[in-house]
C-alpha cells in the first residue's frame, strides 16, 4: 500500500505579499530623491562638458580658418537672443564682420547649432557678475573680452528661470581665461547662478 503524502499549495501568503509591497514602498520612498539628485548631477556635468566642447570647437575653427569665430545664445539657430541666457539654445558661427558692432547675420556662415536644456540654467557673466551676451575667438585663441568669462550651469526647480547650486547638486563654473582656456570647477553651495 503506498500512501500519498500532500505537499501544500507553493506561493505567498496574503500577509508575506503584503509586507512586500510595504517594504518596496518605502525602499522607493528612500531611493527616489536619491535618484533625482543623480540625474540632476548627471545634467549638469554632461551640459557642462558639452559646452566645454563647443567652446574648444570654436576657438580651433578660429585658429585654423583665421577668423573670428562667435558663440551666442539663439533659440532657433538663426538669430542670437541678445541674451545671456544659453539654455535656449546656442549657435557657433564664423563673423564675416568683425568688430565692436559685429551682429550674427545671414552672411556669417554658421558651424553648430546646440538644442535647449531642461532643468538648468546656463547663464554667461564676467569675473564682476555683469551679464555678456556672446563670446568670441581671435585668430589666436585668445578670447574677443578683456575679462576672463564664465558660463554658469546650475539645475533650476520647476518654474525657476535662474537655477541653485546646492549641498545635493552643486552647479558648475565654466571658467574661460582671456587667453582661451576653458577649465571646469564646481560652483560653492549656495554661490551665484546667473
């Protein structure tokens, strides 16, 4: 006679469900801020490498064309903004008029357009704070400004158009010496965005 031993039922119980569902909630609840702070460092070193890139695209078409060569914030890639403000978006072009009153025209012959961020500011000021509207190269590298520039990059919260630089994400200082050199360095907590 052989006898049939019943095994019971595999799965969960309601209770063990439950208590997973609860422990998940509150691993998220810990885990989500943690992770935006993530993505939002993320944004501003990429941003700021970014920049960094067309900047060092500029100032080698300069020197290799001898010609000056322009950077300015453009919404569209047709027409500079007059604005300080480059998260709209930026344009590089080569000026076919330079000078004190040299303006991005149809003439100008334009080499990269970049797209607008979400989340940062990116705001371009001197080494006094006061807002330049564009930056450009010389024949030699050297920067069209007598003052060494900065392009600040900071994430914003929602419905700030100037971002903060925070003990969870610190901006960062694109700094750009009069000779052409650009350099990356964090932006202290609580330091000036724009």
């Amino acid at each position: 006679m052989t006898m049939h031993v019943s095994r019971p039922a595999g799965g969960f119980s309601l209770i063990e469900l439950m208590v997973a569902i609860i422990v998940l909630a509150i691993l998220t609840s810990i885990a989500l801020p943690n992770f935006r702070s993530f993505v939002r460092r993320n944004a501003v070193t990429s941003q700021s490498n970014a920049m960094l890139a067309d900047l060092q695209y500029a100032r080698n078409d300069a020197i290799s064309r001898r010609v000056i060569t322009e950077i300015c914030a453009s919404t569209d890639g047709t027409a500079c903004t007059g604005s300080n403000a480059f998260e709209g978006g930026r344009v590089i072009y080569r000026e076919t008029a330079p000078g004190p009153g040299a303006t991005f025209t149809a003439a100008d012959e334009v080499q990269r357009v970049s797209q607008a961020t979400e989340g940062l500011s990116i705001r371009l000021v001197d080494d006094t704070g006061a807002a330049v509207n564009d930056v450009g190269f010389r024949q030699d590298g050297s920067v069209n400004s007598d003052k060494p520039l900065s392009f600040l990059i900071c994430p914003t919260s929602s419905g700030d158009s100037v971002g903060e630089s925070t003990n969870k994400v610190q901006g960062a200082q694109l700094l750009l010496s009069t000779s052409g050199r650009a350099t990356i360095r964090p932006i202290a907590v609580g330091g000036s965005c724009g």
